[in-house]
C-alpha cells in the first residue's frame, strides 16, 4: 500500500506532552502516514512510561515503525541485570531516575541501593515493555533513505556489517564524514543544536539529523517525506510543566495499514 507521507521523530524521552502535540500537528493519520520513530523513549523526560505505552500502541495496533535507541537498550540492560556497574551508573546519570518515577518506583542514594527492588516490580508488573523495547530493530530502510538512531560507521560499506553499538551510539565520526551508503540516513541521538548551532532539523547532504533537543528544554522535530522528497518541518517547543493529555484521539485509533 502506497502512503501520502512518511513521518519521522527521534529522541522523544519522556517528553509525552510534546509527542502528542507533535502528532496533531502534522495531523497524523495511521491509514495514510507512515510513522517512522528512531529510539530514545525513555529517560531524562517525566513521562518515560506513558510514551513507552503510545509507542506500544502506534507500532502494534497503527503499523508505525519504531527502531531502538541507546537509553531504550540501557534501560533494558540495566532492568533485567545484565548492565555493568558503569551502564549503572551512566543511567542515573542521564534521568534513569526521572524513568523510574515515570513507572511509579521512586529509589534512594541515586537508586542503586533499591534497584534490585525495582527491577523485581518492573519485570513483574511490566515485562511487556522490556520484551518490547529489548526486540526493537536498529535499523529500516525503504526506498529512498535508511533511518537509524544514532548513525552508521563510515568506514563500512555494508549496511549489514555495521556494529550494533555504532547504531546506537556513534557521534561525531558519523556526520562529520560522509557516509559509503546510496542513500540519505535520518538520525537522532546527536542533538541538532550541537552540530549547526540550532534545534531545528539539520540537511546535511547525505545525512539527516532531526533530534531537536526536547529533553533539555529544546524542541521535538518531525520531518516529513513525501514520494521520496524532503517535505515540511514540524516541531513542538518543550515545556516546563508536563500535564497528562488524553491518550487516544480518533487520528491515533483508526485500522493499521496493512503494507
């Protein structure tokens, strides 16, 4: 089934409010649109949970895409005990504790001494969202243009030889040198701002960055695709004060696609 538009967002941590405004801007619709998410759900904003939960639903009830960002597979890792000291501690560091309030389990001294009780309520009451963050794909590509979280490595010309871990992480060695793909990569991860010294979505010839930087006070960024060609900007300007917006509209309950 052909679709009018492909819609792409990164980087949404937490920031449920700015999502769902986002969404009725570009007025999505799931029968027309493809929805194209590229990670990072989790951490640093207050509503870590509730955007896991429309997540869930817009992939498994609306046919959008979601690929796996670095924070998602942190906190995967560090849920089910499999992180390292160090990946502990980076968690907390960058709103670990900000996603664990999110699902209702607030923890002591940087959550480390209560982690095990966490983890426990969490894999119990929760499991659905760790089997669903842990099996995202790292990767999609359609016809025109491969979509990632972080980036690709530039010294490999395979799309499938590339590290798992340069998918999730890599920064600067990926969009400071052009890559060895035929087509344009959209990605997140690196905030814009860092890289042309502003929130907005960043055209950078083979690549493009659309991360605007929500979580620290910037902007949610969408770009819209249309038949293969860059079409509008859209952005939500992050705000202090998140509320809790109504979770179903009739744009995000309509029938899935059925490409």
């Amino acid at each position: 089934m052909n679709v009018d538009r492909t819609l792409v967002i990164s980087d949404i941590h937490g920031c449920y409010r700015e999502f769902i405004e986002l969404l009725e801007k570009v007025d999505y619709h799931s029968v027309n649109d493809r929805l194209i998410l590229l990670g990072d759900y989790v951490s640093r904003g207050p509503e870590s949970k509730k955007v896991v939960d429309l997540v869930m639903h817009l992939v498994q009830e609306q046919g959008a895409i979601a690929l796996q960002g670095n924070h998602d597979h942190r906190f995967v890792r560090v849920i089910e005990n499999q992180a390292s000291e160090k990946e502990i501690i980076t968690f907390f560091e960058k709103g670990g504790s900000e996603t664990l309030q999110s699902y209702g389990k607030t923890t002591k001294s940087n959550g480390l001494d209560h982690l095990k009780e966490v983890r426990d309520v969490i894999m119990g009451e929760l499991s659905s969202h760790m089997d669903f963050l842990k099996n995202l794909p790292c990767l999609y590509e359609d016809n025109d243009y491969i979509y990632v979280h972080a980036g690709l490595n530039p010294s490999v010309s395979q799309l499938s030889e590339q590290n798992v871990h340069d998918l999730l992480y890599i920064k600067e060695e990926f969009y400071r040198n052009k890559t060895r793909m035929e087509k344009v990569v959209v990605f997140g991860h690196t905030i814009t701002k860092d890289i042309h010294g502003s929130c907005e979505i960043w055209l950078g010839g083979d690549k493009i960055g659309i991360d605007g930087g929500c979580s620290f006070g910037g902007q949610l960024n969408c770009l819209e695709l249309v038949h293969g060609k860059v079409g509008r900007f859209y952005s939500t300007k992050a705000v202090g004060v998140q509320k809790i917006l109504p979770f179903a509209t009739t744009r995000l309950t309509q029938p899935a696609r059925t490409d």
